[in-house]
C-alpha cells in the first residue's frame, strides 16, 4: 500500500465531515420559520467548493488502490456522498426561491411613490440541462436568455439559483465555485460563452461531428439519421456564417467514404457530377432517402391491404359438384368488391 493513500483518505475524511454537517444544518435551516436564504447560500457555496475538493481526492485515491474489491467499496460510497450533495443543493435552490420570488412596482395603483410590492410567478424549470457540449450551446442559452437571463421581474441571483440547477458536468464545474451573487452572476454567464460560446469552438465542434458521424448501413432509417445529422451541423455552420463551398471539397470524399457503396452508384447514375458540389452531393441523397422511405410505405399499405382482404362471392357464383358429390362455392376476389363490401360496412 502507497504511504500517501492513508494521508489522502484522512484529508477526504475531514472534508466529507465538514459536508455531512453543513449537510445537516442545512436541513434544519430549512425546517425553520424564518427565511434563512443567506445563511443557506453560504452552505450551498461551501459545499460546492468541498465537493470539487473531494472529487480531486476521490480520483488520487481509486489510482492508489489495487485491489477490485477496494475500489469497488469506495466508489460505492462516493456515490452515495455525491447522492446526498445534489439532492441538498437541489433542495437549497428550491428554498431560496420559494422564499425570494421576484417583485415588480405596482405602477397603476398611484401616482404617489409607493414601496408596494407584488409577487410573480416564478418560470418552471423547463429548461433542459445542459452538460458542456458545444454543439447543444447555442440552443441552450437562447432557451435561458428568453426564460431567464432577459426576465426583467427575476433578480441575478435568482437567476444565478436557475442557473447552477440546469448546469452538470462540465458546464457545472466551469462557474464551480462562484458565489451565489448578483455580480457573480454576470461573470457566470460569461464564463460560459466564453468557454462554450466562442464561435471558432462552435465551428471546430461541428466539423468534428461531420467528420466522426458513423458510417450508416443500407437501412433507410439508418440513412435518415445520417442525413439529418449531416444537415444539422452543415446549418449550424451557416449559422456561423461558415457557408458550406469553404469546406465542401473537404467533405464531399469523407461523406462518400462513408455511405454504403450500392448508394453511392445510385447517386452517380443519377448525377455525375454529385461529386464536384456538396449541395448536389446533399441533394441527391436526399432524394435517394425520400424515394426509399416512399417505397417502404407504398410496400407496407399493400401487405395491410392483403392481409386485409377478404373473399366475396359474386353475383355469378356458380354451384360445383365435386366427385364426392358435395357442392362446392367459386369465389371470386375483385377490387370492385372488396371497395364495395367496406363501404357497406361503414
């Protein structure tokens, strides 16, 4: 056993003591009448300091043991720790805006100055959680600046509170650390966009994903999915005003690569020169996919029209004797009559 495993574990010990209390008093804060949102604050931004703390600690230690068994126990009872830690900051959060809902003057009430405030109803959380990757950045802050970040009736740090719940991962770990404050609030969102935001990160994330989009079968689902993974970062690049003839010549030979090789000769038979311009390329595989996905369904009506169908006797219907002299009905199965019979029975 290393000499600096038993030191490392102490030094965790006492920072997982200091949570587990903070922890505690926390709960009993919130069990109290009185509005302690300060006091909780400050147990929120300690304990996320802690837990970064520990997870440094967390790391060193699992590269220090060796045996599966040990590993496995203290895994086991980081996650616990790391269980408690978010439902305490998540239940933080929830008190804090409870107990600060945002106010806005009564204007109309009178024209004399008047301290009166009024309660809003606060935004649901419906924002989606947002874990660090780039290429979901942009759909993440508009969603939060129309929501939260432009709604003149929210403080900053209510906005702050909204913020720290729908950041994970990555994203929670670039403003970790940050006080809950108003001014810190500005500065936690531009930590973000500059870390998530910048416009060459965006490009570089999208080029990325083109170039690593795995390579599809001949199934024509499979197909859509690759072409609309295809069109979405090529309209994310446009966004950026990238257009796509600064990268298509680079492209057009990875895409081809890529697709199954019988669609590739459809493409060319169909177009020559697919090749020459990613719109043509784009093109063209759009319609192979579309004519595909057409087929498949004109297929699957006709065999639930013949598992559907049913025989009718005509007005012909001619009686048979069999050698065994027993009668025998000729059926006969028509469009008109299979059209005629679901009508009457409708």
């Amino acid at each position: 056993m290393s000499k600096e495993l038993p030191r490392l574990r102490g030094v965790r010990r006492a920072y997982k003591g200091h949570v587990t209390q903070d922890i505690n008093k926390a709960e009993r804060l919130m069990s109290a009448e009185d509005d302690e949102s300060e006091e909780l604050t400050a147990i929120f931004e300690r304990i996320s300091r802690r837990e970064n703390e520990i997870t440094a600690l967390d790391s060193s230690i699992v590269n220090l043991l060796e045996s599966e068994d040990e590993i496995a126990r203290d895994v086991e009872e980081t996650l616990t720790l790391q269980d408690k830690v978010s439902v305490i900051k998540t239940r933080i959060t929830k008190y804090i805006q409870n107990k600060n809902p945002p106010v806005r003057s009564n204007q109309h009430a009178s024209h004399a100055p008047s301290t009166s405030k009024k309660h809003v109803n606060l935004p649901k959380m419906t924002i989606k959680t947002f874990h660090g990757d780039p290429l979901e950045w942009q759909t993440f802050w508009d969603s939060f600046s129309a929501t939260i970040h432009e709604n003149d009736e929210l403080s900053n740090i209510q906005k702050m509170s909204y913020l720290n719940g729908i950041l994970k991962d990555e994203a929670a770990r670039a403003i970790a650390g940050l006080p809950m404050t108003s001014d810190n609030y500005i500065k936690a969102t531009e930590l973000l966009k500059e870390r998530f935001g910048q416009k060459q990160v965006l490009i570089n994330a999208h080029m990325e994903s083109l170039i690593n989009i795995p390579l599809p079968t001949n199934n024509t689902t499979n197909l859509r999915e690759f072409y609309d993974t295809c069109e979405s970062n090529i309209r994310g690049l446009g966004a950026l005003d990238v257009k796509a003839d600064s990268y298509g010549n680079l492209l057009i030979p990875i895409l081809l690569k890529k697709l199954p090789e019988e669609l590739t000769r459809l493409i060319f038979r169909a177009n020559p020169s697919a090749d020459k311009s990613l719109t043509e390329l784009r093109t063209e595989l759009r319609k192979e996919i579309e004519t595909r996905e057409r087929s498949h369904t004109a297929a699957t009506s006709e065999r639930a029209l013949s598992e559907d169908e049913v025989l009718v006797p005509t007005t012909g219907t001619f009686l048979t004797t069999t050698d065994q002299g027993a009668c025998k009905v000729n059926y006969q199965t028509t469009e008109k009559m299979r059209i005629l019979q679901r009508f009457t029975q409708t």
